[in-house]
C-alpha cells in the first residue's frame, strides 16, 4: 500500500468529491502508479488523509466496486482486482542489446556472474560499508583501491606500477577515454582506432572533438603499417582484439611500440579481458614494455560485474597529472563505493579465488559453443582467450538474415556491422611508414561482416539450449538455396 495516495482533490470544481476521487484513483491504475493487487487504505483513512467525510470515500469505493475495479476481502481490506498492462517500450532503431525479455543472451561483452561466489560477494560489499562515509572523495581514487590495483596487476598481468601514483581508479573504460581525450589531447586531434573496433571509446572520442581514423585489422590484430603518421594516439586491444578476437603477437607489440616513439604519440593499450587466457601464458602488456608511451586501462566489468562501475588508468606522471587537473576543472571522479567492494575481494583474497575460478569455468563454455559451430562446419575467428567468438560471414545481407533468424528462434546474437568505424577522410594520407620484408595477410577489418557470440553471460544450462540454436540460425544463412527448375516448353 502507498504511503502517499495519489489523490488531489479541487474544491472548487463542479464535480463532486467522490467523483474526484474515483477519477484520481482509476489514473492512477491506468498509469501504473497503482497495480492489480495493491491494497488500498480503508475509507477511514483515506478520508483522514484527503480531509473529507467518510462518506466520500465510501461513495467513490462503491462506484469503483460497481465498476470491477475494486474487490473487499473479509478482514483483509480493499484490493485493486486490474490494471491495463504498462505500456510497451518500443526499443529504437539504435538499440542493439538483446531485444525481449525471453531472449537467450549471446551479446559479447558480459561478464560471468554465474562464476562470482555469492558469500564473498556479500561479504565484499558487508566490508565496503563497514568503510566511513567521506565528506570529499579522492580524485585520483582510494588509496586502498589504488593499492590493490597495483597489486592485482603484478601479480595477474605482469605489470609493475612505478609507484601507486601512477594508478588512478576510473569509472570504466570508456571513461576513461574520454577523460584522456579532454584532459591530454585538443578538439581536432585524431585518434586511430582498430576498424571493427570498440564503439564507445570512438563515441567518447568523438564527444571531445577528437577525430578518429578507422585502421583495419588481420589475423594479428592492428594494422600498424597502416596508422598515419599525423595521430596523436593509438588506441587499440592488443590481448584480445575486440570485437575479432586476435591476440597481437609480439613482434606487432614491439612494432607498435616503435612507431610511437618515433612519432611521439601515446599507445592506449584497454585490456578489458586481459585475465581471461587459458591456453597459453598472456604476452607481456604494452604498458610493461613502454611505459613511457602506453596509457593501460583496465575495467571490472569483465572479470567481476558492471554492477562496481569501477576500473584503472596507469600512466606516466605528466598524463595522471592531466586527468586530475581535468577531474579539478569538472568535479568529476568514480565514485567511491565499487572502489571499497574491489579493494575488499582483493584484501580477502577473494578476487584471486574468483580469477581462477573464472579460468576453470570459461573454457567449458567455449568449448561447448565451439563444438556447436564447428558441428556445422563452420569457421571460427577469435584466440582462445576472453569470453566470446566469431563466425565471419560473406555479407552484410547474411549477418542481417543470421540475427533475424536468432531473433525467430530466441536467441539474440549481435552482429559486427555496428562495430565498424564511421570513416573519415584523411587529410595526411601517407604511404606505409616501413617496408615490412614479410608478407601480411589481408586486412580483415572494414569489410569484415559476421555474428559475435559471447559465452559468458547465460548460465551453463541456458547455453546449452541457446549454442546449437545459434550455430543452426547461421549454418541456414550460410546453406545454399534451392533453385527451382525451369518451367517445361
């Protein structure tokens, strides 16, 4: 029952009081302020509430009992008995997460709930409340989150911060990108960008004037025989290459590497799943070989959940001393309460179980996506790392048809049209700014159509269901169609 009716009543009007009120009330039913099944005040109360006779209420009760609207139970009260479905939100063209509730979810980029220990997640998030309120929180993040960053990255990512100080707490890592565009870089300044690439790092580029260029990818990740020389950064996904899935090796890294120092721009090395190999060893981070040119992101909505919209920027001092300047100019910073859970798991050593449990738990789940797909021949894109795959397909009318046809049978899968960068016109256009004395395999970034498929976010069982209904959907836009024979005479 509501606290505070939803009833307002004009004294002046010509329509009776209990006519008001039993408009009032069939409104807010309609609207979905009350629901079938609310309990209402007794006509005692109510009439106490609005100031008027218990006879009011009692009139306008009557008629919404004569209407069905209202049922009395014996010694209970008086209960709404309906209510009109709320009203359906159409999702927009520009929507492109799991449409329907009934969908089975294999859109990339969720993490693994089902893997989190839900007491020492409780207990995390007991502990961060245990923590005092601040009057004025820290713009380059907790010290004890700052810490654990530190810490958790030594040992899981083989990264040595050169002090703490050199690790700020972001809200993410498109945040933090757009921190990084305002803070270091000018309206007018370009970026490049893997071509597919992440969307919201080139939307948090693009809301602060900066221009990005789209560089395609192979099967090794960035193109870096491909970046203009006029950039002023490289922002890229060297240990799992979002969306393909490519783990840049290390002779690209170091390549890389080079031409940012030659041309005196910073790398932005986002390592959104980095934690997540299990094959082999991870490849030493940019950030470790160069850390005078790498700016290393890092988020924990991969490995533990959206939900802490926490993460960390590590860089040298003049690029953490800018965004704390910027942080100064705005008021803006993370918020404090994701920080105190994720220093919590770590001091626990809750996080460390988690990531190893995560590793166990993960490549079941490829494996069993994998061998759906690779039961109807299908090809695969992507190393054996993270949380999802790809099948590319021939066409931007295929990769329609597959998430058309998912849709039919319920499951949504995300296709990675969306995922190319709008392209801009090069104003430095350039040759290759180094022979390469190899040959590269083709790029496969701007012409590259095909479904991602995350095996992350449904629970085993569920995926079970939803991976042979996806390999079916894109195995049938793949088959070849029947042609019809020619009319006889």
């Amino acid at each position: 029952m509501l606290d505070e009716f939803p009833v307002t009543l004009d004294r002046t009007a010509a329509d009776p009081l209990s006519v008001q009120v039993a408009d009032a009330l069939r409104a807010a039913a309609t609207s979905g302020v009350l629901r079938a099944a609310d309990r209402l005040p007794s006509s005692r109360a109510l009439a106490r509430q609005l100031g008027v006779s218990r006879t009011v209420i009692a009139a306008a009760y009557d008629q919404l009992h004569a209407e069905g609207w209202l049922t009395g139970k014996t010694g209970s009260g008086t209960y709404l008995t309906t209510a009109p479905a709320a009203t359906p939100v159409r999702p927009t063209a520009a929507s492109r997460a799991p449409e329907g509730g009934d969908l089975l979810d294999l859109f990339p980029g969720a993490p693994c709930v089902e893997a989190l220990d839900p007491a020492a997640w409780r207990r995390a998030w007991r502990a961060a409340a245990d923590d005092s309120a601040v009057a004025r929180k820290d713009r380059a993040g907790e010290p004890g989150f700052r810490a654990a960053v530190a810490e958790h990255l030594l040992r899981h990512r083989g990264l040595h911060p050169a002090t703490t100080a050199a690790v700020l707490a972001t809200a993410g890592t498109s945040s933090a990108v757009g921190e990084f565009a305002n803070a270091v870089l000018r309206p007018g300044d370009t970026v490049a960008m893997e071509d597919p690439g992440y969307q919201r790092a080139m939307g948090a580029f693009l809301a602060a004037g900066v221009r990005v260029h789209p560089v395609p990818c192979d099967a090794d990740g960035l193109r870096v025989d491909l970046i203009p020389d006029h950039v002023r950064a490289v922002y890229c996904t060297p240990a799992h290459q979002f969306p393909l899935g490519a783990r840049m090796p290390a002779g690209r890294r170091v390549e890389l590497v080079e031409f940012a120092r030659r041309t005196g721009i910073s790398i932005i090395e986002d390592d959104y799943d980095g934690e997540l190999r299990y094959d082999t060893a991870p490849l030493p981070l940019l950030a470790a070989m160069a850390p005078d040119v790498v700016i290393h992101l890092g988020t924990t909505s991969k490995i533990l959940s959206p939900s802490l919209g926490v993460g960390w920027l590590v860089a040298d001092p003049g690029v953490t001393a800018a965004v704390l300047a910027y942080r100064e100019r705005t008021g803006s910073g993370p918020s404090p309460a994701g920080q105190h859970v994720f220093t919590a798991l770590a001091r626990h050593g809750d996080l460390a179980r988690h990531l190893r449990r995560l590793r166990r738990t993960l490549p079941p789940r490829r494996e069993l996506l994998v061998g759906a797909l690779r039961d109807r021949g299908l090809e695969i894109l992507g190393d054996d790392a993270g949380s999802h795959v790809v099948v590319p397909l021939p066409s931007a009318a295929t990769e329609d048809a597959a998430v058309a046809a998912g849709r039919a049978h319920g499951v949504a899968l995300d296709g990675l049209a969306r995922y190319h960068l709008a392209a801009q016109p090069d104003p430095h256009p350039r040759m290759p700014h180094s022979p390469n004395p190899t040959p590269l395999p083709p790029p496969l970034g701007r012409h590259t159509y095909g479904i991602a498929l995350g095996y992350a976010a449904l629970p085993h069982a569920a995926l079970r269901t939803a991976a042979p209904i996806a390999a079916d959907c894109l195995a049938g836009v793949l088959a070849p169609k029947p042609h019809s024979s020619p009319p006889p005479g």
